[in-house]
C-alpha cells in the first residue's frame, strides 16, 4: 500500500505516543468523524464548483 506523506506522518506520531486515551463512547466518536469528513468534502466540492 503506498502512503503519501500525511498518512506517513500520522503513523509515526502514533507509533511514537506514549500511552492512549480510553474512549467509552467510539460509537459517538465516529459518527461525529464521519459527519466531519463528510463536511470537508462538501466544502470542497463546492470550491472546486466555484473555482470551475
């Protein structure tokens, strides 16, 4: 799998961390990371709609 240089980067910072956060509500933690993506990328859309 070839990464590019963000994923690279956010790899070693996790392998270089000392210790973890115990999260009790993963559920709640990834739909609010799926919901943040998904705004990221309609923001995007439309600057590339603008831009275009």
């Amino acid at each position: 799998m070839i990464l590019d240089e963000y994923e690279q980067d956010l790899l070693e910072a996790i392998d270089g961390a000392d210790n973890f956060e115990q999260v009790d509500n993963f559920e709640e933690e990834l739909l609010m990371a799926k919901v943040a993506a998904k705004n990221y990328l309609n923001k995007t859309k439309n600057i590339n709609i603008k831009i275009a």
